[in-house]
C-alpha cells in the first residue's frame, strides 16, 4: 500500500485482536463452527482484511516485525482473561482438558502469541510501506477461478445418479422404504428397510458435501472423495468406505462399532468420536487426526495376532501417518490444520509448494504444471477457502513464484 493511505483504524485493530484468538482456537481444534463463520465473514469484509491476515502470516514479514517492535511484551494473565472474555475465548479453562495442565497453560501462550504478532503488524501497517508486487488488475487477468462450493453425486442402489449441486431442500429418492432427502445442504436418510442398499456420494474437483448417515452419524466429504455406505445400519457393525478426505462425527452406539474402511488399505473402529481422514492417492500417507474419543487403526495385511503387533490406539490430540504396513502417531497433531477444509480455510503452516498446489487442484478443478521442477519454498498462514484463484495467488506472491494461466484450467508455476 502506498505511504499514508488505507491506515488501520483502532475498530480495525480490534477486530484484528478477535481474528488472533479465533486463530488461536482453531488451531487448537476447538473453533465452533459460528466461530469459523464470524472469522471467514471478516476476511470477506473488505480486501484489506485478507491482505492484513496474509501479511501477519508471511513467513518473511513476521520475523523483520518482530525485530522493529522488541519492546512488545507477553500478556500478563489478567490481561489475557480480559482478552479472553472480550474475544470469544471463555471456554478456554481447565474443565476442557482434565488434568493437562501443561496444554492449557500453552493454549494462553498460543492465544498471548497471535496478539502479540498482529499488535506488531497493525503497527507496521499503520506507518505504511511499499509492497513489491503484480497489481491486483494484472493477476486477476493472467490467473483467476471461482473457489470450489457444495455438490456432490449421489448413485443409488441400482446405479442411478442424482446431481445434488443445484438442489436445496427436496426428496432425492425413495430406496425399499428409506427416503433420501437433500435438507439444508446436507443429504440426510429417513426410514427403515429390511434389505441392505448401498449408495455412494462422490465428489468432483470444486466441490464438497455433507452427509448424514441413517444413525444420525455426520461425514463432511472434501473434494475429489468418495464414500460408499448402506442406507440402513444392520447387523453387529457399522460399516463405510472412503477414498479422498473426509471429517467424521459418530453417532455413539456401543452395540454397533463404526468401522471406516479407507482405500482398501486400512480401518478405522470407533464407537462414538470425531475424526478426519486424509487418504488421496496422491499424498504421501493417510493421515487419520483424532479431535476427541478414541479410535483403533487396523491393517487388513497386518493380522492383529501377529507377534509384536499390538492395536494402534489414538487418543484425543493424536495423529498417525499410516505407509502400507508402517504407522507413525504424533502425539501432539495440528488439529486445526488437519480440518481447516472443513471449517472453511487452507492451512499452509509449515506446508510445501507441491503440497499446497495439490489443494489448490482438487478445490479449485485445476492442473498445476511446474515449468521447470517444483521450487523449495515452505509456506506459512492460511487463507478463506472462499477466495478466488487470483486472490489466493496474489496471497502467495511473497515467495517469489510466479504463476501463470494457461487456458480454462492450467496453472503453470514458473521459477
């Protein structure tokens, strides 16, 4: 921005202050989703809004900021509980992690830190500074796309496909007894039956859905994923399968375990938890991320009597990264990056160009090409989901890539 202009009001700064804590819960996994929403709608406000949230989460920025402004101190504690009160934070106490003393002492250090940096680019933003940069026209012209949106196929028992992209509230179809009905942006199951009949919800590059399953379980299906399930739950077990990523939300039922099988490669038994699995074929691992419960991952190569190869349990906070037969857990996961999709946004913290160009691929319905190899940046931030292809793109100008768009739908990454 130019010297004198577009300066940061002490609304603006306020409100900058309420972004920070938000962040700060969800990156702890305990955004609610009326939270989510409030900080979407606030980086869709206005463009200087997006433009000071990339700024605070520029790998480059932080650091020159952080060495103007060393006389910034750390939050006392009471002036944390204000901020907490003020901002949305009152559930941060002990009661939400019994006995993990340690975990909510970190979660005031978190919340202290977002305050502390965006304190330190308000006051950078305020005195003004020249960026080095495309114009905002010229971006828009040479790469732009609509983000993705909610849609789905649905493909009923006997192969039918149903479009849900376009319908709101209406009965999608009538399957032996059990009603399927698309109920605000969710496809729920009404009904019983006494035969077994399988459907399947796809979804393309550009969009994703939510589910609702017959026992009240919910499943949020991120692009280019797939989920197969009965439209009644019967017998001992209940039983899915999914390719692609998808947030789980099981219903409790401790006479029927929850069973997710993912790529034909492994499962997931819970009895009632929340969870996010990660299974694209063109990641390195499946990552399955556990938000609360329990669950137990199983490897159908693997038999569990199999000397030294005990259950792998995962508890709450926990993640494991599973590579055909070998699991590794990370005890204490980002939480908020594995379901950032979920909750409107891309997470790039700590996140490698290719890793961020397939998200962009699979939400955004695009190629990427890399014109000369794949450069070695690591990105740092998060944007809103709902930002066009050329907003986002200007959002990764500081590490210096270039990108250009080669017809409808290819994005060429330039050295």
């Amino acid at each position: 921005m130019q010297q004198g202009t577009d300066h940061i009001s002490a609304n603006d700064l306020n409100a900058l202050l309420t972004a920070a804590g938000l962040t700060a819960r969800e990156k702890l996994g305990e955004l609610s989703g009326e939270e989510a929403s409030l900080l979407n709608n606030w980086l869709q406000q206005d463009p200087r809004h997006m433009h000071w949230w990339n700024e605070l989460m520029s790998a480059g920025r932080i650091p020159d900021l952080m060495a103007q402004y060393r006389s910034l101190q750390p939050l006392t504690a009471e002036e944390l509980e204000k901020f907490r009160q003020a901002h949305l934070l009152t559930d941060m106490h002990p009661a939400s992690v019994p006995g993990d003393r340690a975990r909510i002492r970190r979660r005031g250090l978190l919340a202290a830190a977002s305050v502390i940096f965006l304190v330190a680019i308000a006051a950078y933003l305020w005195t003004g500074s020249k960026e080095n940069a495309l114009p905002a026209a010229a971006v828009a012209k040479t790469v732009d796309r609509a983000p993705g949106k909610s849609g789905a196929t649905l493909t009923l028992g006997d192969g039918t496909q149903v479009s849900l992209d376009t319908i709101a509230n209406a009965t999608v179809a009538l399957q032996g007894g059990v009603v399927a009905r698309v109920k605000d942006g969710a496809l729920i199951y009404e009904g019983t039956a006494e035969q077994t009949v399988y459907n399947t919800m796809t979804t393309p590059n550009g969009r994703q859905f939510l589910l609702v399953l017959p026992d009240g379980s919910r499943v949020w299906l991120n692009a280019a994923s797939a989920i197969r399930y009965p439209t009644v739950f019967s017998g001992k077990e209940r039983s899915v399968d999914i390719t692609g990523e998808a947030y789980f939300e099981v219903a409790k039922n401790t006479q029927m375990p929850f069973r997710v099988r993912v790529n034909s490669k492994m499962e997931v038994e819970v009895l009632g938890t929340s969870f996010n699995i990660n299974a694209y074929e063109n990641e390195e691992d499946i990552r399955t991320t556990l938000l609360e419960g329990s669950v137990r991952i199983v490897n159908p190569d693997t038999p569990e009597s199999s000397p030294g190869q005990p259950p792998l349990i995962l508890t709450a906070g926990q993640q494991a990264k599973t590579n055909g037969s070998q699991s590794t857990v990370i005890n204490k996961a980002d939480i908020g990056k594995a379901v950032a999709w979920k909750n409107g946004f891309f997470d790039f913290e700590n996140a490698s160009l290719d890793e961020v160009m397939r998200q962009l691929e699979r939400w955004y319905d695009i190629e990427v090409i890399y014109e000369n190899g794949v450069p070695d940046f690591i990105f740092f931030g998060r944007i809103s989901r709902d930002t066009r292809l050329s907003g986002l793109i200007k959002g990764l100008k500081a590490s210096k890539v270039h990108f250009r768009m080669e017809g409808e739908r290819r994005l060429v990454v330039m050295p």
